[in-house]
C-alpha cells in the first residue's frame, strides 16, 4: 500500500511540473508577442472586403524573400516600345489639365523623376495590356517605409503597381514593391539592391463597363524579377491611400502613368503590347 502510494505521488508530481512547464511555455510565447514591435502601418483604417486586414495593416504577415534570376526581357517585335534609351517624346505630363513635354530627365540609357515636376503619362491610351519596365533606386537612397524611392506605374492612370524600395525596410505589407497598392501584398518579395535593376513584366485586364454599371473589374498578373508576384488577382478599385479602393466609370482606354512622389527613381526599357482576344484575323 505504501508502494502504490509513493508510485501515485510520483505520477502527480510529474503531471504537476508537466503543467508547469507548459504554462511557463505559454507565458513566455505571450510575453514575446506582446513585446513584438508592430510595423509600420494603421489599425484605424477600415478592413478590406473579404479580408480581416484594416487597409495598410502592420499586422500583416510580410512576403518572403526569394532570390530573382538575372535575365530582363526584351520588347517583342509587336511591342509598342516606350522608351528606347534615348528621348522621351512618347510622354508627356499634364500640369493643370495642359498637356507639355516631358520634364524628366533623360541619361545613360534611362529616365529619372525629377521631384516635384509632375507625373509622367504616356501620350497613347491602352486597355488590356501586357507591360515590361524596368526600375532602379539609386544607390544613396534614404528615407524609409513609404519616404523611400517612392514611385508608382498606374495602369489606366489609376490601378497602381508599386515602385518603393523594400529591401530590408520595413513598411505595411500591401505598400511594398510590387503590391497592388493598399489592396494586395505581393506573394513574394524578390526585390534586388538599391542600385541594381528590377524588372515587372504585367498583364493587365481592364475593367468593363455597361454605362456607368461595372460589369467586370480589373484583373492584373505581375511578374516581379521574373517572379510571379500577383496571379490574374482582381483590383478593388482606383489606388487610394489609406481607404478601400472603389471603382468610378472611366474609358475603354486610358494613358499608361508613372508617379512622381518626390523621390528621383530611374526607368528603362519600357515596352507595351496591346492584348487582343483569341482567334484574331492577321494583319
């Protein structure tokens, strides 16, 4: 009887410090939670539909990282090419509702925002499209979270793949390279150094239209570096900042536009194709 007893205790004992130790277990993992520091972002934002997230939520979960290949693409041979290393007369900016020339600067193969000049249109308009351009941020660039190298490429003058550098910066998820801007983070985040070349290869599907009722949203596939980033993922709306995009009635066809956030951000190599349906005649 006194053996069955000490065996008993034993065995309570032992339950009694596996609790233990799971509580102190659990304790520990809630301590280290709270004592996270939360990003960069709003929680005072409203949650995105469908989603759990508030718009440029800190909490989100960050893509990632993954290491690109090196090869960049070259326009096809029914590409409309944008920028050829040389001139930007296919651009114009449209300063108070007058469109002018071009004010950004031209060097070395590429073009760079010059701050504060206005943002960049193609003087063309497009509808479904597949885009390949090409980015730098130069190599002392500063800031962070979204003060750093900010840019944008607005399909439609309004659906925004964003141009930021987020290489080890931190800022809310759905604001980094290669979101769809405060609606979608990229997959992954495959973004190379300041000071080497990022790629996006977009096929961009734009909204349909019946009067002013959408029938159709905006669809965009995006390759970041060679990587698929979005796949066919559906836009919410026009880029917005800090609300949840919404749609309003727009063309068939709208220019092509690059952002100026104040921030001196490169391009190069900039090619469009005009997507056409299946089963077309030849030309």
């Amino acid at each position: 009887m006194l053996y069955s007893n000490t065996m008993n205790s034993r065995h309570t004992i032992g339950f009694l410090s596996a609790v233990c130790l799971s509580l102190n277990l659990c304790l520990a993992a809630a301590l280290a939670a709270q004592s996270k520091k939360a990003g960069p972002g709003y929680t005072d934002t409203a949650i995105l539909p469908d989603q759990r997230w508030h718009v440029h939520d800190p909490n989100r979960p960050h893509p990632n990282p993954v290491t690109p290949g090196n090869v960049l693409g070259a326009a096809p041979s029914d590409a409309i090419v944008l920028f050829d290393g040389h001139d930007l007369s296919r651009w114009m900016q449209n300063p108070g509702g007058k469109p002018v020339d071009a004010k950004w600067r031209v060097e070395n193969g590429y073009f760079e925002c010059v701050p504060r000049t206005g943002d960049l249109l193609t003087r063309d308009k497009f509808g479904d499209v597949q885009l390949h351009i090409e980015w730098s941020e130069p190599a002392g660039v500063k800031g962070t979270s979204q003060e750093r190298g900010n840019s944008g490429v607005l399909l439609m003058n309004r659906y925004e793949v964003q141009v930021l550098d987020s290489y080890k910066d931190l800022t809310y998820a759905d604001g980094q390279a290669g979101a769809l801007y405060g609606q979608w983070p990229p997959l992954v985040n495959p973004i190379r150094k300041p000071d080497e070349w990022q790629a996006y290869d977009i096929v961009f599907e734009a909204p349909k239209w019946k009067g002013e009722k959408l029938v159709r949203p905006a669809y965009a596939t995006v390759f970041f570096n060679g990587v698929l980033v979005h796949h066919r993922k559906e836009i919410l709306g026009t880029m917005a900042h800090r609300l949840v995009a919404k749609y309003t009635p727009h063309g068939d066809e709208e220019p092509l536009s690059l952002q100026d956030h104040g921030n001196p951000v490169r391009y190069r190599n900039v090619w469009i194709r005009r997507l056409n349906g299946y089963d077309q005649p030849e030309r």
